[in-house]
C-alpha cells in the first residue's frame, strides 16, 4: 500500500524536477555522468550534458570517435546518474542506445556557438594530444576554412539516444529511510516499485 500517490509517468516526473532545476542556482542541472562499458563489461564514466529528453529517451552529443562513442558502439548500453542537491535527488536512467539521424545531430549543431562548432572540428576526442599548441594550430586552421561561412557538422561528430528501459528516483528522506520509486518499462507502460533504501 503506498502513502503516497506518485507520478506514474517516469518522463513527467524528470520533467517536473529538471524544471524545478532550472530555478535553483546550481550552473548546470544538465551536467550528468554517463557510465558505458566495452564488449567485455569494463565500465567506464565522465560527465556530459543532456541536451534533450521524451518518451523516446534522453539525448546527448559527442564525438564518434571518442572513447565513450566507441564503447558505446561495441555495447549499445549505458547508464546516466543525475545528483541534485537543490531538490534532494539521485536520477538514474538505463537502457539501450541509439545513435540520432544524421538530420537530428545537424539540427542541433547548427544551434551550437560558432566557436564550438569549430572546436568540434578542431578537437580528436579522446586521441593523444602530444602538444596543446597542435589544438590551438588545428582550432584556428578550421576558423580560417570557414571563415564567413556556416560551420558544417562534422560527420564524425553526432549524438545518442538512450532508451529507457529503468529509471530510478532516489530522494532524502529522514534516518536514512531514502525512498526509492523504480520504474521498469513493460511494453508501452512503466512498472513502479519500491526499493528499501
Ligand atoms: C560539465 C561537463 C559537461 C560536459 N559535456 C560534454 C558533452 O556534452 N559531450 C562530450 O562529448 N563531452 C562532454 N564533457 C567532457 C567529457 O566529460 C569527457 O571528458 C569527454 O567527452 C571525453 O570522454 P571519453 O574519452 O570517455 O569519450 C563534459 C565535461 C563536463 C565537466
């Protein structure tokens, strides 16, 4: 029996927190970690933004080449971990992983700073960089190349999609009695259970 009625959609309810996000002080609600793993299971993490999210799932943007992108190819799974402090929560999201059309990575690129478009061209993520001067050199090479032009996206540079198939809300409560809501998806609908702390 539950106490309380919750939300029974797991997106309305991120919905509602990561509005109530954007009026706290905190810089960056978006910033979240994202957690891949290589085909034999060896997990790795670092933060990235999310830059979209739906019943369809939760998007971020990267280099194809970089480390995350290449574990995420030979293992399309990944998991994301949101922490805000503001309201007391924990998110975390799991699922498998898409990569967006090549019309859905344009259509954000075109969105970015012009000077991040150009880093986007400049930097080979993830690759050993010998000498910070060679950035520098390639960043201001690309400047010149479209110079009085629109940076094209990179065709190496795109985003992914996790579909949720658990998402998990995590929120403080008093004597380290946490309470946990799980939902799992289950077809078109969400299973909702609670977890002990
Ligand atoms: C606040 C913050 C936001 C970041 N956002 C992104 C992002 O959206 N996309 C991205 O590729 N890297 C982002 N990074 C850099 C990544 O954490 C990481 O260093 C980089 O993507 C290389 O990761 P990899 O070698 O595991 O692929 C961000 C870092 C921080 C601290």
């Amino acid at each position: 029996m539950r106490y309380m009625q919750i939300e029974n959609n797991p997106i309305r309810r991120f919905a509602e927190l990561f509005e109530r996000m954007q009026k706290t002080d905190v810089p960056e609600p978006a910033a979240v970690i994202l957690a891949t793993a290589t085909s034999d299971g060896k997990p790795s993490v670092r933060v990235v933004l999310l830059k979209g999210f739906d019943e369809n799932g939760f998007v971020f943007y990267t280099n194809l080449e970089s480390r995350k992108a290449i574990e995420l190819r030979e293992n399309p799974f990944a998991a994301l971990c949101f922490y805000w402090e503001p309201v007391d929560y924990q998110v975390r999201v799991e699922g498998s992983v898409e990569q967006l059309s090549e019309a859905e990575a344009d259509d954000y690129f075109a969105t970015r700073p012009r000077g991040s478009q150009i880093g986007a061209w400049a930097s080979k993520q993830s690759a050993v960089l010998t000498k910070r001067r060679t950035l520098v050199l390639r960043f201001l090479k690309y400047q010149k190349e479209f110079w009085g032009k629109e940076v094209p996206r990179p065709s190496f540079w795109s985003g992914f999609r996790l579909i949720p198939q658990h998402i998990e809300f995590w929120r403080r409560q008093k004597n380290r009695l946490h309470a946990r809501d799980l939902y799992t998806k289950d077809g078109h609908n969400w299973l909702i259970s609670t977890l002990y702390p």
